[in-house]
C-alpha cells in the first residue's frame, strides 16, 4: 500500500477529524466509502465490530480511534504538527480535543436527528447500500438511523433540554466567529489538534447537514471560511509563534463550553470510578455505566436539570489530558493552572481517577 487507507464517510463526525488531519499533514490516503460491503468484508474482520473510521497505514495496520490516529501520524510524520511544542499549550490541545470529540456531540446530534432526520437518513442508506434504489436505500437508512437518533438521551438531549443545546450551541457559534475574525485558527496562524477535534462535528453535521448548514452560513461566515480552509489543507498556514500566547478570545470559547462540561465531566468520573471499584472482574467495559443528573444552561435563563449517562470513554480522554498536564515543567505550570482556573477548568487537572483504563484490541478495557 503506497499511502493510507481511510474507511468513511462524509457524513461521519470522526472520519472528517482524521481527514483534515491527514490533509494537514500533506499524507498520501484513498477514503473509502463504508458501504455494507465494506464493513463485512475489511472492517469487521480487522476490527470486531462495525464503526467508522477505521485507518489502515501503509504497513497494514489497523487503527481505529481517532486521537490513536492522530497519535500515529504525529509520531510518524511530525511536520507539519498537528500539536504545539510548548508543553502546556499541548494540555490545552487535549482539552480542545476533548470538548470537540464529546461535548460538541449535544449540538451535533441534535441538529441532525431532530432538524436534519430525513437528509441524514436519505446519506445513511445510500453510503450503506449504494446499489440499491432509493426507496430500498431509504428503508435501510431508517434502521440506521433509529439507533442513532436513540444516542440522543444518554447525552442528555431531551425535549426539556433541546432549547437549551441550541441557546449554548449558537452562543459558541458567535464566539467562535468572532475568535475567526482575528486568527485563522484556534491557537492562532497554523491548525492544530483542537482545530481537527472542532472541525469533526462542525463540518460533518452542523456544516454539511441542510438545516443547521443554513444557520452557519447565515451567523457564523467566518466559521464556515475556516471549514474550507482546512478541508483544503489549510493552505494559508504559517508556523505558530513561539513561545506562544494563547488568544483571548479563544479562552472565551473554552470558558463557555467549559460552564457545562466540567461540573458534568466531574460528577461522572466518580461515577465511573466507582463502578469501576464495584466490579474489579470486569475487563471490557462498557459504554455506559450508569447515569447521572446534569446541570445544561448553567446560570442562563434556559438553565435545565436532565439525566446523562456515566460515559466510560470520557476517562480515557481524561486521562490523555492529565498526562500531558504531568509532563508541563514545573515552571510553566503555575502560569497555565492560572488561565486554566480563569476559565473554570483547572478542575479537570486535579480529577483522580486512581482506577485507570486503556484502549487495548479497539475496545475499553480496565488497566492491566
């Protein structure tokens, strides 16, 4: 294989984070499309179970999250970077990567199944089957899309809370806007991994999908410039400025989403770590692990109570954060605790998760 083998779709959140990755890198891959014939005959044999994107390198080896992509073609092919050299600004990196691959997912999924449903169904069913008619197509797209739009209580999207999702989803919209009218990318003159994480549910849903595609276009232009710039590779590049100053108006965004995300992220890891503690047999573990009342619209007029499901995914991704935290020399860190405290994060730093867990085969495992 000359290049990469990249297994999506256009319409998946995590196959367009890896893509404009891999274009940024400048990385030689073919994409192609999951029908269900790719799914029987490449990625259920390399992976177990059917979930896109699956990447295949050069040397044929399968990998299947995208930050573990994201890991291989940094250590790989380390220009351009997709992370800042600065250590601390790496934790930032982590924790934008965060916010854009789970907590991102409320205004996604919910633009999509409940202002989108038919388009996305219309997308499902001719990626999964593209020989067939379209009534056959959109058949099967409605199975799929059944067990899709059925993610969206464990999240927390609920009629109760729908209101609220698009109140802070539309406010990140405008701040995220107005951070574009200034720099060209989230951590200033050249994308990183925060840019890919963002890019991920920004463009595959509430860009691509018609509806909420429309509210983009009309609110956010500058966002929807950033889009074509990284799914062009981000031609306009320039290397960040060293040592690097974090944007103003960037800690704006974080500090909002942030509101939400770290009350909740707090309540769930021990939530996870007890269930961890009440089944020490238990090696695979499984998506969710119980629930947990949350906090949407935190001190806003639309301030909303709602059941969310203990995601027990969110651990790892805590874990990636706090050990690029425990890597920041003891002199950077007091400065970046400050900001980190500034916008009501410093929280996540000190999260103890004494059980840990691991990706191990493409599924999460307790620690060996």
């Amino acid at each position: 294989m000359a290049g990469y083998m990249l297994y999506g779709v256009e319409a998946s959140y995590y196959a367009a984070k890896i893509r404009a990755a891999l274009a940024w890198k400048r990385l030689p891959f073919e994409e192609v499309q999951a029908s269900r014939a790719i799914y029987a005959n490449e990625i259920l044999p390399r992976v177990g179970w059917p979930v896109l994107p699956v990447l295949v390198t050069p040397d044929n080896e399968t990998v299947q999250d995208t930050s573990d992509m994201c890991d291989l073609i940094e250590a790989r092919h380390p220009e351009p970077p997709l992370l800042p050299r600065d250590a601390a600004a790496r934790v930032l990196s982590y924790l934008l990567e965060f916010l854009g691959d789970e907590w991102l997912k409320l205004p996604a999924m919910h633009y999509r199944w409940n202002y989108n449903y038919d388009f996305a169904v219309a997308e499902f069913g001719r990626n999964n089957d593209p020989q067939h008619a379209r009534d056959e197509q959109l058949r099967v797209g409605a199975k799929i899309a059944r067990q899709f739009h059925g993610w969206l209580p464990p999240l927390g999207v609920l009629p109760e809370s729908y209101a609220t999702v698009e109140q802070d989803y539309l406010a990140f919209l405008q701040l995220l806007d107005n951070h574009f009218a200034v720099h060209p990318y989230l951590l200033g003159s050249a994308p990183t991994l925060g840019d890919f994480a963002f890019f991920g549910p920004l463009y595959a849903h509430l860009y691509r999908d018609p509806a909420s595609g429309a509210v983009m276009s009309a609110r956010a232009p500058r966002v929807v410039a950033w889009i074509a710039r990284l799914r062009a590779g981000a031609p306009d590049a320039q290397p960040l400025a060293e040592p690097l100053s974090i944007p103003v108006s960037l800690w704006r965004i974080v500090k909002q989403l942030c509101r939400d995300f770290v009350p909740m992220l707090v309540g769930e890891m021990a939530g996870v770590q007890r269930f961890l503690a009440q089944h020490p047999s238990a090696c695979e573990l499984p998506r969710h692990c119980g629930t947990q009342n949350v906090v949407l619209g935190r001190d806003t007029a639309l301030e909303v109570t709602v059941p969310r499901a203990l995601f027990t995914y969110d651990q790892w991704m805590l874990q990636r954060l706090q050990d690029a935290w425990a890597a920041v020399p003891a002199e950077q860190g007091h400065a970046r605790r400050t900001v980190f405290a500034n916008v009501g994060a410093a929280a996540l730093l000190d999260i103890a998760v004494p059980l840990r867990v691991e990706r191990r085969h493409f599924r999460l495992m307790r620690a060996a």
